[in-house]
C-alpha cells in the first residue's frame, strides 16, 4: 500500500491553513478537581468533535493505570464512544502499552474498531507498563517485569499476524483467527476490508526509534516527557528505516505539551497547576490535576520548583501567536512529520479553547460536522 495516496492508510495528512505541518491531538482524559471521569470522557468528545471541525489529522488517548488523574485506562473503549460520535477524523492508541495484553486480545480490539470506523483507526503501541511496577505486575499477573519488555519485539510480530491472519503452515496459531478480521473474507460469501489498522511505534529513546525503522513504521516519539532524547532518536529512525509496504520513507510524529491563553498570564496559571499534578506523580503521590488556585496557594520546595521550571520549559505556552511561534520553531528544530499537541491543563473549558485558539493562529478552517 502505497503511502502518499489521498486515502492510503491515513499515515501522511496533509497541512491545512499556514500550519507547516499536520497538526493532531493526544488527549489524556485527565480528571481535574472538583470534577469525574463522566466529566472528563465528555469533554474528550467535546475534544474530538472540536478537532474534527478544524481540520486536525488524528485524534489519538492512551493507555494509563492506577492514576486518579487520568481516566484513559482503556483505549480501546473511549476509542469505541469517540467513534460513534465523530465520523472523518482518524482515532488510535497513543498508546496501547503491548506487555500488558496478550496480542489476539488486541487484535480483536482493534479490528472491532475499524469495523466500527473503517479506514479511520491507528494502532500505537508502546512497551512500558504506562504505570508503576505493582500496579504492572497485577495487569499481567506475574513479577516478571522485565519480561514485556524483552520480549517486546516477539509480542509485536504476533500481533501483526494476528492482523493480517498469515501465521504460516505449522505455527501452532495457524488455526486461530482475530476477528474481525480478514479470515472472514475467505470464508463462504466473505468481501474482504479494504483496510487494516496501521501499526505504529511509540518511544522515548532509542529502542522503539531504532525497531520502527527496520520494520518500516511510522514512529511517535514522546517529546512532550523526554525533549532531550528526541532529535537523537529521529536521527537514529530516519538513518536506520527500510522502506515496507507500508511506508516508502520515514514518517516522525512528535508529542509536544501546547496550551494557548488569550492571556499569556492565564496560561502560566494552567501549566503551573499541571506541573504541580506531575511533581506529585513523579513522588508517588498521583491525584486528581489540581486547580490553579491550588497551585497558587502550594508552597513549592526549592527542588519542587527547579523541576517545575524545567518541565514547563517544555511546554509550548502562552498567547496564540507565541505558541504558534514555538511550534513552528520546533518543527525547524526536529523536521517532525507531524505535531501532536497534548495537554494536561486542569480547566477543561481552558484546553478547548485552547485548541481553539492554536486553530485559529494557524488559520485552520471550521468545516461543518460529516453528515450522520
């Protein structure tokens, strides 16, 4: 399949407005104070439908466990709900964390998804546990952490028969079958999908930058937990890839933290509340994110605030124009394929207007929603 064909697999957008670049959205589903996870899975169609209107490629949640904060512990669930209410904008994982399932179960997931929304789903796998190594061990009901991840690789190749129902002759799953999937074109009256998910890798170092290259895949990195990694690990994908089937040339898709604020004071507000959620996870203390209020009235420790500063010195905030400007240096800086924009800001009027506003900076126009 070719990659640069208007429907292809969906891989490569195409830029809209003055954007230099396609620009998506990873939403955490985060659950702010005073509000519920109801609150937060209706603002992510919110979200959706937001970002299907003004033109962004692909709207992607991930995977997380045991965060009260984060209410995205089952992708492919919020995945099936935001498909039933948007209809042109692609949906994937961001990812699914592949040691915690067994791979059929994915499969079966995901080809349930693209039944549901054909030629709009992303499969994005990552291989950590997307939580602590407690709450990872009783996911997978073994000690043996290291084991996913080792075996990361193996779990990957069968996962990707599972999809494409061709484990050769001998293999002892030559006689099972994902389904959906394509063993029900062969049966008696079967019409085969014209389409499969497409299979992409997320990272954070050099592991999965270096394995998406070999296989051909598209490639996530998550420069919005791990900036200092990033242009070393796009530099090792695009030097190590090998065109597939799949993809004739490297395809990065970065993760960036972005707010936009009609006020630039309003969005310092925001991201010190959202770094004061992280410090609180980073020391073993997760909750729900808290207020600005809160994160006004906390006394932050000398330590506390150094790492505030150097993670919202990752985070592209300000007025609409600013943070145009720092997007657009970013994407000088790393020749990323694609910007995904996150944000874990705690007012959930705040991040739609913010993704509101970043649209309007880049001159995205508003399309009417698809005809039901």
């Amino acid at each position: 399949m070719a990659a640069d064909t208007p429907e292809g697999d969906g891989i490569r957008g195409t830029a809209l407005g003055t954007a230099p670049t396609p620009l998506s959205v990873l939403d955490l589903v985060t659950v702010s104070a005073g509000h519920t996870a109801t609150d937060a899975l209706r603002t992510s169609v919110e979200l959706s439908r937001l970002a299907e209107s003004r033109g962004f490629h692909r709207f992607w949640v991930a995977e997380h466990h045991s965060m009260p904060g984060v209410a995205s512990s089952s992708p492919a669930v919020i995945l099936a709900h935001l498909a039933a209410h948007t209809g042109r904008i692609r949906l994937g994982s961001g990812g699914v964390m592949l040691p915690n399932h067994a791979p059929l179960v994915i499969a079966e997931q995901f080809g349930t998804l693209e039944a549901l929304a054909p030629g709009r789903v992303d499969l994005g796998l990552g291989r950590a546990p997307g939580t602590d190594g407690a709450t990872a061990a009783a996911l997978r009901r073994t000690d043996r952490l290291d084991q996913g991840a080792d075996d990361f690789p193996e779990q990957l190749s069968e996962l990707t028969r599972f999809l494409d129902d061709d484990f050769p002759d001998g293999h002892p799953y030559r006689r099972i079958h994902a389904v959906p999937g394509p063993v029900q074109a062969t049966s008696p009256g079967g019409v085969q999908s014209p389409h499969r998910p497409p299979v992409w890798l997320l990272g954070s170092s050099g592991f999965s930058a270096r394995l998406a290259a070999l296989l051909g895949l598209p490639f996530a990195f998550a420069h919005h937990f791990s900036a200092r990694n990033t242009v070393p690990a796009l530099d090792l994908y695009r030097e190590s890839f090998r065109p597939s089937a799949l993809l004739d040339r490297p395809y990065a898709l970065i993760g960036v933290s972005a707010l936009a604020a009609d006020e630039e004071k309003e969005a310092r507000r925001q991201v010190k509340a959202a770094a004061l959620g992280m410090i609180r996870l980073r020391t073993g203390r997760p909750g729900l994110i808290p207020s600005p209020e809160e994160a006004e009235a906390y006394e932050f420790s000398a330590m506390e605030r150094e790492f505030a500063d150097d993670w919202n010195a990752n985070v592209v905030h300000g007025t609409p124009d600013e943070v145009r400007a720092g997007l657009d240096d970013l994407h000088k800086r790393t020749g990323a394929d694609e910007l995904m924009l996150t944000s874990n800001a705690p007012g959930m009027d705040v991040r739609l207007r913010s993704y509101e506003l970043i649209a309007d900076a880049y001159g995205l126009p508003r399309t009417p929603p698809p005809a039901a």
